[in-house]
C-alpha cells in the first residue's frame, strides 16, 4: 500500500508511461518494492527500452531524435555529446514524459562531466523511482544505474555520507547482482553510526528492514526519521503501513491520520497540493482500521 500512495502523493519525476510500454503493466499499481535477491527471468538493457519507447513517436519526432543521436562526428565531441544527451533527455521529458530515457541521458552527461554534483542528482533520480515500480528487472537495470553513479561520486568525495547511503541503498534492490545486501546495510550504518541524526541514514535501513519483513525494525527507524522530519509525509505513510502490516491497526491509524492532519497543513501553508481521490482513498483506510 505504500509504495501505491508514495506514488500518488509524489508522482514521478515526469509523467510515467515509458516503463509501461516495455513491460506491460500499470504502475499505478505498484506495490511495495520486491526483495532483490529473487531471481529475474528478463534482463533489460537500454538500447532495448529506447527503441520500445521509439515507438511512441511521430515521424517528426523520430527523425528531430535519430539527428541529434548521430550529430556528434568531430570537433570538441566530448562537450558536444553532453549538449546532445541535454537535449535528448529534456526532449524525452518534456515532450514525451518517459522516465527511462530522461534518466539515462542525465546519467550519461553526468558521466562525461564527471561532476559529483551532477552525478549524484542523476544516481538519486534512479533510487526513488525505482522504489515506486512494481517489475523486477526494471528496478534491478535502475539500482545498477544508480550504483555506477554512486561509486564514481564516492570516488570524487570519499566523504560524502549522502553518497555512501544512496550507495548501500543500490544493493537492496539488486544493484549488485548476487552480493548479498549486507554490504549495502553496512555502508549505510557506517554513517548511522557516525551521525544518528542522519535522517536519509535511517530512512533507508528502514526501506531495508521493509524488504526483508523486520517490521519492528522499520517502525524503529522510522519513528527516528519523523522525529527529525515530523513533515515527512513518506515516512508517515511508510510508518502507517509499517503498522498496519505488523498488526498495530491503532498506530496505524494514528499515523494515517497525522497524514491527513500533515497534508492540509503543508496545503495552507502552500507547500503541497494533494490529490483528491487519494485523500479518499486514505480517509477509507482509516474507518477500516
């Protein structure tokens, strides 16, 4: 139930409809991240996501895409290949509102700039959307991106904790192939344990407890994200599931209704704008419970 209103309240960093194109399901529906270490009987490599997501373009559109893909032939063609990934991933986001290939572009520019600042927005982009998506090999081919990205922006600041945790986060969700997620939970609490105020630190060993079913554990760290963000509305809705999930139904119905309580108010404060069906669907929750 979370990761369905995670995906409602937050929505994805652009429209989504790329991934459905390729693997034939609804998103909307995702449920709760699946555990990584179940074996994925489809492998997705980029070229074959781009050329599914091809197909939704116009003729137009298709022949401005093939131009910019084959523009780069001489000159400054490491600077010139960023200004094309630009273009090609703005144009997959704002005129076509495909995830896989804005993403990836981004990721790539990031690549050639070498930038920790850029890399790092490019390997998170990867980490919160594959939270919301419901196909495996989709979300191990994102956790991978993202792990690539976190290694090379740890290697240009060792000591970037924010990095560190978005990198152990990558071996949750398959990122690492068969290595066993212990390595990713130790990089996490390596900072946990140097800064217990880290709220990221702990949201994530929380995410981590989620897939493994330590439910007492992810309220516990949880409960440790919302007292530093008591606006977090991930954390409530993940707490609330967390919850209900282990039994608790009235602290879980405390927290979906600090939820409601939390949303009108970021609402008057002009912080947030919620959906109408949704609030429903959460009030509904509530008089089950």
């Amino acid at each position: 139930m979370t990761a369905v209103f995670l995906l409602y309240f937050f929505g994805r960093t652009v429209p989504k409809k790329v991934e459905d194109d390729h693997a034939g399901h609804d998103h909307a529906k995702t449920s709760a991240p699946a555990t990584a270490a179940n074996n994925q009987a489809v492998t997705l490599d980029f070229p074959t996501m781009l050329g599914l997501a091809k197909k939704r373009l116009n003729t137009q559109q298709l022949q401005k895409v093939t131009e910019w893909e084959n523009s780069v032939v001489r000159g400054d063609v490491k600077n010139q290949q960023i200004q094309v990934y630009r273009k090609l991933s703005a144009f997959w986001m704002d005129t076509i509102g495909a995830f896989v290939p804005y993403a990836k572009y981004i990721a790539e520019a990031a690549k050639l700039e070498n930038s920790e600042k850029n890399l790092t927005f490019a390997a998170h982009l990867f980490l919160r959307e594959l939270q919301t998506v419901s196909e495996q090999p989709l979300q191990v081919w994102m956790a991978k991106e993202a792990k690539e990205l976190f290694e090379t922006a740890l290697a240009l600041n060792p000591s970037n904790d924010s990095t560190k945790v978005g990198l152990g986060s990558t071996y949750f969700f398959g990122g690492a192939g068969n290595e066993a997620p212990m390595r990713g939970i130790a990089l996490i609490r390596e900072v946990v344990e140097k800064d217990p105020q880290n709220a990221f630190a702990q949201y994530m060993m929380g995410v981590g407890s989620t897939i493994s079913g330590q439910w007492p554990k992810a309220i516990e760290r949880f409960e440790k994200v919302l007292a530093l963000e008591p606006q977090n509305l991930e954390v409530i809705l993940r707490l609330a599931d967390a919850y209900k999930t282990s039994g608790d139904n009235a602290n879980a119905k405390k927290k979906y209704e600090l939820f409601l309580q939390t949303v009108r108010s970021l609402e008057t404060q002009g912080k947030f704008r919620s959906s109408p069906e949704m609030m429903k669907q959460i009030e509904d929750q509530i008089k089950l419970l």
